[in-house]
C-alpha cells in the first residue's frame, strides 16, 4: 500500500512539474513577444492585446458578454 502512494505522489508531482514549467514558458514567451513589440515600434498591438485580456478578465466589464464575470440576461 506504501508503494502505491509513493508513487501516486512521484506521479502528482510530476505532473504538477510539467504543468509548472508549461505555464512558465507560455508565460516567458509572451513576455518576450511583448518586448519585441515594444523594440520594434508596436505599441499600438501591445496596447490591444493588454486590453483585450483586461476586458476578458476585469470584473468591472460585467457588460461584455466575452468577460468571464459577464451577467448576462439568465432566463
């Protein structure tokens, strides 16, 4: 029974790793995209891509039905 658990829990953080070092690296290339926006002159890309995410998340854009808060009409 010993076994079992230790390797349920070899497994669980393994898995927890992978998932870890997935988002780190999904996280580190947008950074860099975002650099690389901003070096070459993009602001304008940059700023729209911050804001969509912002209206995307924020709770204060309960209106936007693509808002994961959004309250829409429940019938």
């Amino acid at each position: 029974m010993t076994n079992i658990l230790n390797k349920a829990k070899e497994l669980i953080f393994k898995v927890s790793l992978v998932f870890t070092g997935a988002w780190l690296a999904i996280a580190l290339s947008f950074q860099l995209y975002a650099v690389f926006l901003l070096a070459s002159g993009q602001e304008q890309e940059m700023t729209r891509i911050s804001n969509e995410i912002s209206w995307r998340i924020d709770g204060s854009f309960k209106s936007n039905p693509d808002n994961i808060w959004y309250e829409g009409d429940e019938k």
